[in-house]
C-alpha cells in the first residue's frame, strides 16, 4: 500500500470555507424556501464583472493565439517580459524592483503555500492570529507543526495574537523565529499596518536573520495614504521580505488566475553549513519545475488592467466595494457593536453581541437573517468572538444585507 503524508491527518475539520459551504448546505436542505432569499457575504469572493481593458486584451490574445504568425506555446515559467515589466513600472514605481525579481503565477494562495517548498526543516513559524488559513494549513501539510491543541493551535507555530488592543498588528515577539507571515490590508480583520509598524517588523526581521512573507493581496483597497502599499517602501525590507500580490481583488481575476510573487536578489536564506544562498535563485528553480506559465491570454488581461483605461476601470472596482464596506460598518455600528476594518480593505470585522460566539453568530445570521457571514474563530483561536462580512458584493445585496442586520439584533 502507498504511504500517505500523514501530516494531512492532523488537519483540523477540513479548510473553513468548505466547513460554512457545509452548514449552508444542510440550512439550504432544512429550509428550502428561506434559502432562497440567501446572501453571501462570507468567502471573499469578488462580484462585479472584469474590467473592459482587461477583457478585450484577453480576447485578442486568444485570437492571436489562432493564427499560426501569432500562435504562442509555452511561454517563460517566470512570466512574459510584458508583463513583468508593466508590474515592475506600476506597481512598484520607483522602489527600484526589477522585472527579474518578479515570478507571475496562477494565484497568491498557491504562491504563499507553495513557498515552503525552498525551505528546509526546523524552521521558527510565526503566523498572526487570527490568520489566513492558508498560512496555517500549508506548514501543517509541510509536516512544520505537531498536533492541533482543542483551540486549534498546532504545536510548534508561534501564534502572534492581533486583538482590538494592538489594532490588530502584533507586537514584535520576544524570540526569535525564521519565518513570519504578515498580510496588509488585512484578511479578516480588514485593519492595515502604519509604516512606523512596519518599519519595526522589517527591523526584526533584519535583527534576526528572519524573512517576512508580505501578502499585499489586498493593496489596491487602501485610501489612506500614509499606509504603505508594499512593504519594500520600508528601507530594508528588500534584504528580508518576500512580497505576494494578486490580481484577484484588484482586477476581479479570481476565476481568470493570476497573481505575482516579488523575491530581490538581496534576500538570503542558509545552509547547514552557514553559506547564504538567494532565495530568488531557489524559487526560480521551483517554479520552473514545477509551474508551466500562467496562460498567455491571462498574462495580456493582467498587462491591461495597467493601461489607462484599466487603471481607471480599477479605481471603479475599488470604489464600489469600499463603498459597500462603509454601509456595512455602519449598519453594524448602528446595531452598538464594535466594528473595526473596512477603511482600507474590503472586509469588516465585527465583534459578536454579549452572550454569542462566532459559530454562533454564523448561525444566527444564517437562521435569522439569512446572510452568510464568517466566523471570526474559524481564522485562528483569536478570532472567537468576531466574524467578518465581505464588501465583495452588489450594491443591492449590501443594502438589503444593511436592511436585514437591523431586524437581527
Ligand atoms: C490574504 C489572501 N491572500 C491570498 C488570497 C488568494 O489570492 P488568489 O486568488 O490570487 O489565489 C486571498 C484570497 O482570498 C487572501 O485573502
């Protein structure tokens, strides 16, 4: 018989989402005709249609692709030139990052799992809590941890706590750990990081030989413009940080695919035997083994979504969903909840009424209200006592959404 990764059996109850589609499935079966009027504001899941730009760019790729002058086969692992060149210029300007540093993929949950690939064994892990799970379950499968204790924290991960009192940025740790995994706008808690924050992460890092994975997937929601965009506008960084992006948000590509990892050559991981070796150096040889290239239609829709016309299409996207982000805080502010995110991310983080958990304010929702939310405890054991709803949705659903939370409560 084949051997299984048995790191797989210490995973707990299956990734969340698939665990609420569960619930909402068994609500859907019990209750037929009050599922009908169901609104889904749980997974963050963009609504609203790719831009112009980025879909005539992916059009005339394809027909490109039906010519014999035009066909393309497999194009570079690492990305088309392009492409790589257009995020280099606009989503990194003058912070001196190089289309070389850049690795297009079909997605940043795929990136910021797959990245454990180049790193060795015994590693320090240091996730925020609550967490992407993503994070979490990938080092869990990478055979990184032990056993999950009963609040869900897998032995050998150094949980950074975010509560309300640190506005959800933690505090530097007191030991040392090798790796640390930020994201900014944040996923749930939809609350970002100052630069002075930053500024002290990138200090560690560089303190401890640490390398921070720096998701910046939610970059494009932010109004303020004191919060950094990427973490290399912090000196130093490109010495320690990994930086993962994704068009997903930003362009509505989460059913095109495509996303971009950021490695400079300055970041260094160890051998045993204490030599440096660049990180970069390692991923290209990962991905090239591993990852054919995004598609080429995709690349171009990717490409477009810089172009004026893109941009401008963007700033839209962004616009209407913060805008859903500011209803739904202020429904929930109205009800005398406590209420954090939304200001510069599209998901706002919301704490639980007196007397209900997070499951249970799920399914309170879900019963009453008929609106999926996710529970703040399925991200982390930090997390019990909140849940988030996603701005990622119709400016009628958010409305009615606003309608049905002031009966609820
Ligand atoms: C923090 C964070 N990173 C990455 C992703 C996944 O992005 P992609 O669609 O590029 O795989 C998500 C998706 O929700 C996310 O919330």
């Amino acid at each position: 018989m084949a051997r299984i990764n048995e790191n797989f059996q210490k995973l707990k109850a299956g990734y969340l989402f698939p665990e609420i589609a569960r619930r909402v499935n068994a609500y859907t079966e019990a209750e037929p005709e009050k599922a009908k009027r169901l609104i889904r504001c749980g997974i963050g899941d963009v609504t609203e249609p790719v831009p112009v730009a980025a879909r005539e760019a992916m059009k005339k790729a394809v027909d490109e692709l039906g010519e014999r002058g035009s066909f393309r086969g497999y194009g570079p692992e690492q990305g088309y030139p392009f492409l790589r060149e257009a995020i280099a210029e606009n989503a990194y300007g003058d912070l001196d990052i190089h289309p070389d540093d850049i690795f297009v993929s079909d997605g940043s949950k795929c990136d910021s799992g797959n990245i454990l690939d180049i790193f060795g064994p015994g590693n320090k892990i240091a996730v925020t809590d609550p967490v992407y799970p993503v994070y979490v379950d990938t080092n869990v499968m990478a055979g990184n941890t032990g056993e999950a204790n009963d609040a869900g924290e897998y032995e050998g991960l150094v949980y950074l706590k975010c509560t309300p009192e640190n506005g959800f940025v933690p505090a530097i740790p007191e030991e040392k750990v090798d790796l640390i995994y930020l994201c900014y706008p944040n996923n749930p808690t939809g609350t970002s990081a100052t630069r002075e924050q930053l500024e002290a992460w990138v200090a560690y890092a560089k303190k401890c030989d640490a390398i921070l994975f720096y998701d910046a997937a939610y970059e494009a929601f932010i109004q303020d413009p004191s919060v950094p965009r990427s973490i290399y506008e912090i000196e130093g960084a490109k010495d320690c940080a990994i930086e993962f992006r994704s068009f997903s948000k930003n362009g509505g590509f989460t059913g095109v695919r495509c996303a971009f990892t950021v490695i400079p050559d300055t970041v260094v991981g160890t051998t045993a035997s204490g030599e440096s070796v660049p990180l970069k150096q390692l991923w290209g040889r990962r991905h090239s083994t591993k990852f054919n290239g995004a598609s080429y239609p995709v690349q171009r829709g990717a490409e477009a979504i810089y172009s004026e016309a893109g941009k401008a299409e963007v700033a839209e996207l962004v616009k209407h969903y913060m805008g859903n982000a500011k209803l739904l805080k202020k429904a929930c502010e109205a009800l005398n909840l406590k209420v954090w995110g939304g200001e510069n991310a599209p998901y706002v983080w919301v704490g639980c009424p007196e007397g209900v958990d997070s499951w249970g304010m799920f399914q309170k929702m879900l019963e009453e209200a008929q609106v999926v939310v996710t529970p703040g405890a399925g991200f982390g054991a930090a997390g019990e006592g909140f849940f988030r709803i996603s701005a990622f949705n119709s400016r009628e659903n958010v409305e009615e959404v606003c309608e049905r939370l002031k009966a609820l409560i």
